[in-house]
C-alpha cells in the first residue's frame, strides 16, 4: 500500500508526475489531500490526511514543501508506516544553514519514529514486480539487476532505457541526499534480496569509508558488484558537493579501494550497462580462447586489436580444425560468414562451440556493404541473426554479440534486444572489456573461495 | 569521364552495384561490356570495348575476374586512360604465390604504361563534388574532409554515415592491397588539394615507415591529420595481413611515431570522426577555461570530472560573475538551465561568451526526466537545441554539444546533425577528449611555427 502525501498547493502537473511512477503499482493506492477527489486524482480513492486511511499504509511517498515534510513523517508514524520517500529538494544539498539542520531535523524525526527514510532530493524507486516505475512507458518486466544511486537523473533515464537494451531490473533506488539510509544500507539490502543477482550501484560520495568497503567486499563475494564513481576530480566534488551534498574522494584512491573489495570498476553507465547484459547473459568461459566471427576485413582488424589487448588469445585455423568445419579456408577472426544466412550461420556456430581449441565466442553483425542491396542485406543480416539468437538459446559456450552502427537502421539491434538471451554491444572494445571484466570477476572468487 | 569494364559473365546485381557507385556522377560514364546494351546497364552508353568509345576516357573502375584485369590495363593505356581503381580481390591479400605474382605483374603493366592503379582489393572512391558516391543514398554534399584507408567496408560505412552526423567530405579512397599507390601517395595528394581542409587515415599496414613519417609530419604541419591504426597486436596484425597484406607495426612503436609527426592518432571510427567534426566545426579555444551548461545533477558530475581529466579547467562563478548573469545563484556546470527554452537559453549562451573567464563551452542537453513529461521537454528540450544552433552561427567563442541518449527519441540528434553548424558528441567523455586534441593540435603547430 502506497500513499501519497501532497500539500494542496501542489500543481496539478506535479502531482500527475508523482501519480504517474505509481500508476502501475499492483497493491492499494492512496492519495492524501486536503481538498481534491478521485476525479482530481485519476480515479484514485483521496483521504484528506493519512489518519483517515482506512487499514495500514506501508509507504508513503512524499513531495509537500520542505517546511511541512517534518510533519508529514510525524503523521507517518503515527500511522505505523514503515518507510518515506521523500521527494522534495532544498536540504543539505543547498550547503545553506537552513537545508542542513532542517534535514538534520527531519531524520531526528523519522529515527525516532522507527521510520526509515529514502532521500530527501531523490527521484523515487522502480521496482517492476509492483508495478513501481518510473512512468506509464517504463517497462514492468522483472530481472535480477539491483540499482542503487544518488542521482535520479542518472537512475531514472537507466530506468526507462536499459529494459529496452535486455536489461531487466529487481530494483532501482535513486537516494539523493542519503540523509537516513546510505549507500551501504542499500547495498546490504540487495545482497540479501533473493530478486537480485547482480548489484549496481552509481556512488557520488560517501560517508563512511570503512564501512562501503566491507560491504562491498560482502557484496562482491555474494554477487558481481559493480561500482560508477562520480566525483573523482576536484571540479567533478564541487559538483557532487552541490548536488547531493557528498564528499568525494581521488581516482587512485578509488581504485585501490575496488581491487581491495572485488567489486568491479566501470567509468560510466555505459560500461555498467555492457557489464549487466555480461552478468545476465554470459557464464564464465573456462579461458581465453576466443573465436571472432565477423564481417569485413577492417571490422576483423580491430577486433582482433580489442580481443588481444582485452588478454584474449585468438587460437588460429589449422589444418585439422579446418576438417571439423568442413576443409574451408577459415582465419580467426572468420571472415564475411555471418551474412551467410540462418542455416550455414547456425551449422556453423554450433560446429565451433563442440570445438575444444576455444572457450567463448564473438560473433559479430556489421552492416557495411553497398547501400544499393540494402533488402539484400537486410534479409541475409537479419536471418543470420536469427540463427544467432536461436543457437544463444542453447549454447554450450559463452557467447556475446556486436552490431556496429550503419548507414541505415534494419531493426537489427532491437530484434537482438528483445530476443531475451543476448548481451548485445557496438563495438567489438565494449564487448572485449565486460568479456574481461566478467572473466576477471569469476577468477578473483574462485582465488577467495579457494 | 568514367568506364566500367566488366567481363560479360559478371551478373547483373555486381554491375548494379558498381553502376550505383558512380550513377550520380555528374561527367560522361560508359560502359564497356561485350554483348550488353543500353537496357541491360541503366540506360547508360555500352560499348563492346574500351577502344570502341568516342573520346577520352579519364579513369576506368574495373571489376573483371583477377585474371582479366591485366588485359584491361593494357587496354586503359592504349587508350590513354590516367587511372584505374581495381575492384577485383585475389591478389597478394590471399598470402599465396599465384596472388602475389599477378599483382606484381598488374603493378608492372600499370607503371610501364603510365597508368596509376588504386587497389587491387578495394571499394572505390567517394567524392561528392564530382557525384562519385559509394551508392544512390550516400550524401552528395561536399566538404572539407578528406579520408583514406585500406579497408573497403569501413570507408564505405564512414561514407555513408558521417555525412548524417554533419562530416561532409572532399574524398574517401578505399585503396586496398596499395599495390601502386600507396598510403604515403593519398596523404601527399591530400595535403595538396584545396578542397580537403582535414585529413583522416585508416592505416592497417606500412611498407615504407619512413617515408610516412615524413609525410605525415609535412601533413600535420599544413593540416589537422588523424590516423586510426589497425592491427597494433598480434592478432590483429594476422588479420590486418590476411585482409590487404599488410605488416602492422606495435603500439608503443605508433605512439612514439605519432608524437614525432604531430598527427593525432585516435583508437577507432568513433573518435576519428569525433575529431572531423571538432576540426569541421570547432575553433581553437584561446585557454582551458570551459564553462558547462548542463541539465541535471549526476550528468554534472560526470560532466566536471571529464572536463578536468582533460586538462580543463572549471572556473567557479564568484558574485561579481553571477551579477553578470543576473545574480542567479550558479555553480560551474550550470545545473538545469537548457530546459529553459529559447529566450532564456539564447540569453544565457550570449552573456556566458561575453565573460572574459571562460575560453570555452560545452552544452548538454539531456532529456533525464519523466517520460509522462514527454511533450513538455520535447517542446523545451526542442526549442532549446534551436537555441542553441542559432548561438552557434554566430558564437564568439567554441562550443560543443553534447546530447546524451534517452529513453525516447525526440529527433535532438538529427536537428543538431542538421543544423550544419554543430559538433555533436554522445558523451561529454568523447566530447571533452575531441576538444583536448583539437587544442594539443593547434599548440603543437603554434610551437613548431615559432
């Protein structure tokens, strides 16, 4: 049961965005407002306080004005509400006297009450096994993906754009000013959450540092953990400073920190996307091995470049490799086969998977042909990557996919997108380095299990 | 003047694809086929030999079988033909006694007759001025930039996607196996011809390094010259021979030479055409001074921590610096500003490049908000971005920006790519790094000029 906390200054348009996060919300629903109706509130049942609510209210969500939160959480626990969400921006992030102690208030408040509180300044939660997203068009399928973070910018947009990219979340928590609980409550959480299989987390700036890292360390042992560190200039602190309030520390010092624990490092949510879809998609190769199947001379160059420089060895044709292949003329990377259609594209894929020179596979779909055999193309491509996408389906080995950006969009990207089995990447660098990076995962587990 | 020679057993959809090449060229185009008429080949002249059409012929693009193509060449030059670009693979990239001798003999026919060969094993030439495209939807708008390289698909694919993302180019040459005409031969032709104001190279393999040395340091004297180097591993070294024969050098190796030179020397496509488009569109910055104008908390962040990892510098404003802005409470980046629309975006761009603190900008549009909100930022996002080009025509200082990828597609992208004024990067990351090289650029050359 949700309810929603709103001063009756609230516009309309404010109110319809808070609304819109919880529309698909699978549980009861309340709005609390002094004066409205359903009619004012899309139909939802409006209670004029939180007192009035019939039965318990679990959670409320809140975005009244930063002087009238405190009595908000005051009504929450009077009502026995076990969390708030506080929406509202103003406090400490200002580095204003005021925005300080108000939150210092505020959290005084909900710890007393045994009320636990998420932000304030932060963009809410998405949670689509509830029904709990970001918007009416954000995607309500469940994963194994937990994603904590103070920005809601940065959350919210992950949110709405990684579930069309294959990613499917447990949870996203975007926490702002992290005033109660912190980045190392969250994580805690997503270690113990059975949803969760994989743990993300974007940190600005932290609180206590001896903490995060023995959670990490627990995190990392438990799950693949990956961490996006903003903040890591003196330029890129000022600007965490006056978002969340947070303090940030150097580069050196986070990478030290990140060896130490085994969580895994990325740069950006690019990189943290690439290493979701490995994590999802992807068991652990046994080795190195890797067999590269492109299309296109210079494609192969610079695959062949991010395979090596990645720590990859690409194991050359010999003869008797050739044999199981059926004597073709065949180099590592393999050459112009992936346009070959579904059925010799499929024949060969599962003849190199039952081969033991290799541990994982790179296949890799590149449109750069002659724009006038577009439909040929189109067709040979898209074919070929239905053999992809049914051979991914029962692979006996690691297997990840690259299309490189075209001339022209021949759905080919989102057909792999929605198939469900693929981690899909656009450059042959990206999908090296998550292949490196989930590789480098397992080993370091195994050498702690050990 | 433009033949095409072909073997009368070439099938049709071949010599369609090699008519579509060049059926926006804007000279006299023949064809020479044995037996084939007018009907057969798009309404173009067909002639039965070279020798058989009326007049001079300047350049031959020829896809005859390997084993054909020495006979044509004898035929260009008793025609007085001055070049002929060779299709047609099977040459010395095969690695195989028979390749390699028909290729030296071919170079041997080609040089005795005064004819110069582009190729073998090539795609061709994209030059937009004359209407020699690699296709009917290839752009035919001429410009600056002038790239070469050994890889057909990956020139192809450069041609015919920059033009959408606002490169507009003098010539691409596709130049394969480099049997006659080499790397250094393209770049020395490009630093000479006065339609090409930037150069870009794909370079795979070296057979003379000393010589492109030196033509590399005469071309970054006169020009800004990028170069992407494929094959700087092992493996893709074995690739890079067995695609156009070439010998790859190591990266440590490339990168010392690289500084010598003064060229940039950049990891792939992307950052190649990165750098077109900052060299295109981009003065040199007097300082590292950068002012951002950003929307949102997280995308800040990042934004300061890529500008200083650059080498930038963020001034913060002081009182004096907000009284010029009104008084507004700002932090560098500016937070949120760029959903303002276009009055107050326009403002805002024109009083920042009045302010003698900043020798730069960089603005970022990001659509990080509620999908249920779709309309509202499409409008403002959109009417920003218009603002935004209209300050670029006529900007006193360098701008770059930045549009980073959303849930939705607004079409921001596509009206930037448009605009013909704008550098539009996907990332401040790729951005920050394009402006850090344009300017090591342009201070390398004011140092060796002084």
């Amino acid at each position: 049961m949700v309810g929603i906390s709103a001063s009756d200054l609230m516009s309309p348009t404010r109110f319809a965005f808070l609304l819109a996060h919880v529309e698909q919300f699978k549980g009861k629903l309340y709005v609390v407002h002094p004066t409205g109706t359903r009619e004012d509130f899309m139909g939802v049942d409006v209670y004029p306080s939180l007192a009035d609510i019939p039965g318990p209210v679990d959670h409320v969500i809140s975005a009244v004005s930063r002087e009238r939160t405190g009595q908000v959480a005051k009504e929450c626990i009077a009502k026995g509400v076990k969390g708030i969400l506080v929406y509202t921006a103003g406090y400490s992030e200002t580095g204003e006297k005021e925005g300080i102690e108000t939150e210092r208030e505020l959290v005084r408040i909900c710890r007393e009450g045994n009320l636990r509180l998420v932000g304030p300044n932060c963009m809410g939660i998405y949670c689509p096994k509830s029904g709990m997203t970001f918007g009416p068009d954000v995607s309500t399928e469940a994963g194994s993906v937990g994603f904590i973070g103070q920005s809601g910018g940065l959350l919210m947009r992950s949110g709405a754009l990684m579930p069309r990219h294959g990613v499917r979340f447990s949870k996203i928590i975007s926490y702002g000013n992290a005033a109660d609980l912190d980045e190392c409550d969250y994580i805690e959480y997503l270690v113990q959450d059975p949803d969760t299989k994989i743990i993300g987390a974007y940190i600005e700036g932290v609180k206590d540092g001896q903490r995060l890292l023995k959670v990490l360390k627990q995190a990392a042992a438990a799950k693949p953990t990956i961490i996006v560190k903003g903040g890591l200039t003196q330029a890129g602190s000022r600007a965490a400073a006056s978002h969340t309030a947070s303090l940030a520390g150097s580069k050196e010092v986070w990478e030290a920190a990140m060896r130490q624990t085994g969580a895994i490092w990325v740069a950006d949510l690019d990189e943290l996307e690439d290493m979701f879809l490995a994590f999802q998609f992807v068991p652990p190769p046994k080795g190195r091995r890797i067999v590269v199947l492109g299309t296109g001379g210079g494609n192969g160059v610079f695959a062949a470049d991010d395979c090596e420089r990645e720590g990859f060895v690409l194991p050359p044709f010999d003869a008797a490799m050739r044999e199981k292949l059926g004597g073709a003329n065949f180099t590592n990377p393999i050459d112009n086969v992936l346009l070959f259609g579904y059925k010799a594209g499929l024949g060969l894929l599962q003849a190199l998977s039952r081969m033991d020179e290799f541990d994982c596979m790179l296949a890799y779909l590149s449109a750069d042909v002659v724009p006038q055999s577009v439909d040929t193309v189109q067709h040979g491509l898209g074919r070929t990557l239905e053999a992809v996408i049914d051979f991914a389906k029962e692979s006996p080995k690691p297997l990840l996919l690259v299309i490189t950006p075209t001339y022209a969009e021949f759905g080919l990207k989102e057909k792999a997108w929605n198939s469900g089995v693929l981690a899909l990447y656009p450059t042959t660098a990206r999908a090296t380095k998550a292949l490196a990076r989930l590789m480098s995962y397992y080993e370091m587990k195994a050498q702690r299990e050990a």
